[in-house]
C-alpha cells in the first residue's frame, strides 16, 4: 500500500478524534513505577495507532511504521521504534477493556439475548517446523488440530467468538487447536461464567443432547446446533429461523482474516499472539462503532481507510 483516498484520509482524522473521544475520563490503574525516564507515548497514542494498523491491514510493524509518514497525519508526526511500539502494543490490554465497555454501552450489544458461535483456526507454525520448534512449547497453549471446514491439520489455536445478530463481537477466548468445539464452550462457562442467559447459535461441531440439557441446567444457556440428517431429532420451524442468522459469523471472521490479518499474526510467543488477537478484535469492534455512530453499514470496515 503505497497511498490513501481522500475519503480514507478523512476517515481517518475521524478515527483520531473518536479514539480522544473514548479516552475522556478513562481513569486506569497506576502502574508500579519503573527506573529510567519516563515513557515519550501515552497508551491512548499508541492505540491510535494500532487501530490504524489493524484498520490498513498491515501485518509486519516495521512495514507499517515505514509507512505512517506517508499518512501525512499531523497527529503521527513522531514515532516510537519498532521493539518500543511492540512491546507498548502488548500492555493495551487495561485501556481496550474499559473502552470496550464504553462502546458496548452505547451500541447495546447485548440488548438481544440472542448471539451467534463459532471457531477459527488460528495457525502459529507451518506443519514441517512443527517437530524442530523452539516456540510454542507448552502443550496447554498451543497445539496440533483438525480443520474439518478446511480439512487440513494445522498447529496453533483455536479462536472461539462471540457476536450478536449484527455481526458485533462481545466475547473471544483462545484455546489449543486439539480442543473439540464443545469442550471450548465448557471451559469457557466454568472459567468465566460468561455468556449466561442466553440463546446459543452455533454449527454442527456442538451438537449433544446431553451438553445442550446440560448448559440449560447449569448456566441457562440455550444452545441450538443444526442436526445432522441421519439424526432422528430435527429442528422446530422457530430453530431454523435462529439458525440462519449463522451466516454472519463467517462474514466477521472473514474480515478478521483478509482484512486484519488474524492468520499472519507474527508473533513469537503465546502473550504476543494473545495480545494481538486482542487488540485485533478491538479494532474491528472499533470500526463497527465508527460506522454506527456516522450510520454506515456496520460491518463495511474495508471502506474505512482503504
């Protein structure tokens, strides 16, 4: 990429602003103070730009801060070096929480009960390095998985999100790519009591009838799969209406894929892809924001700075 549109780089005066209207009054928790000078870049400067990196769909850092002067941004007229913007980029966790939680307030994501599942693969290693890696060596982090929609073994994770009928994301979490999609969804529950109340849309991978009377019972979740068609057990005509929302997951992870660039994510260790996932999510849920608050298409993120 070599340029941006005028629309583009009207939008993205309209990303700077935004980012300084979120910020307002974000009071986050003192950090134990450190020897040495004090740090050049606020975590607000450095999130602008890692939601214009994710937004350009850059990948390698070094690439992008080559290419930020030609942004012609007043705003991003001095720029921390790669190692700096790396690791800062990994501590934005605190401030992408609380602003997540402003933008769920104003969108109302969760004012329908009604949100949709689904996984992802998230490869780490080409298979032919996997058995002389130096990374990725903990087994509870990492591991070797089936793509039964791509029908390859990959190894790396397995991104499990969660988004409304809109296509919003509201939950992710990580975990080992040799996990079964039902085993995810139970730790998930057990570890963060998070989603409850809900009705549960997802694929085929989730189906058993023990583990749907289960999560109705324990976490008054109701989880609705498509059957199988050599299964008794078919869905109600008001299931098949629930079901058809599905569609839009693929679309969201698309987008996180081509656009964002979830499986090129460059990273060395588990926190670094944990991290970047993050604040890839972010960025995309920043972007629906955008679109909402200027009533676009909420999901049209590609017309935003490309």
């Amino acid at each position: 990429m070599s340029t941006i549109s005028p629309q583009a780089r009207t939008n993205l005066e309209l990303i700077i602003r935004e980012v300084d209207v979120l910020c307002k009054g974000i009071r986050l928790p003192k950090k134990k103070s450190r020897r040495g000078r004090k740090p050049t870049y606020s975590d607000k400067y450095i999130l602008k730009l890692v939601v214009v990196q994710h937004l350009l769909g850059f990948t390698s850092e070094r690439s992008y801060l080559r290419f930020v002067p030609e942004l012609k941004c007043s705003e991003f007229e001095y720029l921390p070096d790669q190692s700096q913007y790396n690791r800062r980029a990994k501590r934005l966790k605190a401030l992408t929480e609380k602003l997540t939680l402003r933008i769920n307030e104003t969108i109302r994501i969760d004012k329908s009960k009604v949100k949709i599942l689904d996984t992802t693969p998230v490869p780490l290693l080409k298979m032919s390095r996997v058995r002389s890696r130096r990374i990725f060596t903990d087994k509870r982090q990492a591991a070797i998985g089936y793509c039964a929609a791509q029908q390859t073994h990959y190894f790396g994770l397995k991104l499990n999100l969660f988004i409304n009928k809109e296509g919003i994301p509201f939950w992710h979490e990580l975990k080992p790519a040799n996990k079964s999609d039902i085993r995810c969804l139970e730790e998930i529950l057990v570890d963060n009591q998070k989603p409850s109340d809900i009705v549960l849309v997802a694929d085929k991978g989730y189906i058993s009838d023990f583990d749907q009377s289960w999560f109705k019972q324990c976490w008054r979740v109701a989880l609705i799969t498509p059957y199988r068609r050599n299964q008794k057990k078919q869905n109600t005509k008001k299931e098949r209406k629930l079901l058809r929302n599905r569609k839009i997951v693929e679309t969201v992870i698309g987008q996180l894929k081509d656009q964002m660039g979830l499986e090129r994510l460059r990273a060395k260790t588990y926190q670094g892809v944990k991290s970047r996932i993050d604040n890839i999510i972010f960025t995309y849920l920043f972007g629906v924001y955008i679109n909402k608050l200027y009533k676009r298409n909420p999901l049209n993120l590609k017309s935003l700075l490309m």
